[in-house]
C-alpha cells in the first residue's frame, strides 16, 4: 500500500465527500474505484470534452430552427446589406 496525497479545492472536497457518503463510499473507496476503472479502461473511465461552443448550444438551435421555419413559411422580411448598413 501507498498513499497518495493531492490537493483541491475545499469546498470541492466537502462536495465530493458528501456525495460519497449518499453512496456509502468514503474518498479512499471512491478514488480507489476511480483508479481501478482507469487500468480497467486504459484511461480515464469517462469522457473529457471542452465547453460546448455557444453556436452549438441547444439553446442557438432552438432559435435557428425556429427562424428557418419562420423564413420557409415566408414570415421574414429580407434586406440588403446597404439597408442594415445605414
């Protein structure tokens, strides 16, 4: 046996071991699960992505569907470039 020692947040901590309890782990439970299931898996157990980008947000292509409904059912008004630009 080892120990490994890392350091977070505080409140991260009092977050993380809370949520271990509900489950009735404790933190050396959980991390140990969490190291296991990284062999197991040959890397980390769940996916790491980047902030969605905004464009792509459900959000934006609620707004974006409703507006190319509305332009297809001819409830748009169109302008030239040389109107908005005044």
């Amino acid at each position: 046996m080892t120990t490994l020692s890392i350091k977070i947040d505080d409140t991260d901590k009092l977050d993380f071991e809370n949520i271990c309890k509900e489950i009735g782990l404790n933190i050396t439970s959980a991390v140990t699960a969490f190291v296991k299931a990284t062999i197991r898996e040959n890397g980390i157990p769940f996916a790491l992505k980047a902030k969605e980008p905004a464009f792509y947000s459900a959000e934006n292509m609620k707004v974006l569907s409703e507006s190319i409904a509305q332009d297809r059912a001819g409830n748009t008004v169109k302008h030239s470039l040389e109107e908005i630009m005044e």
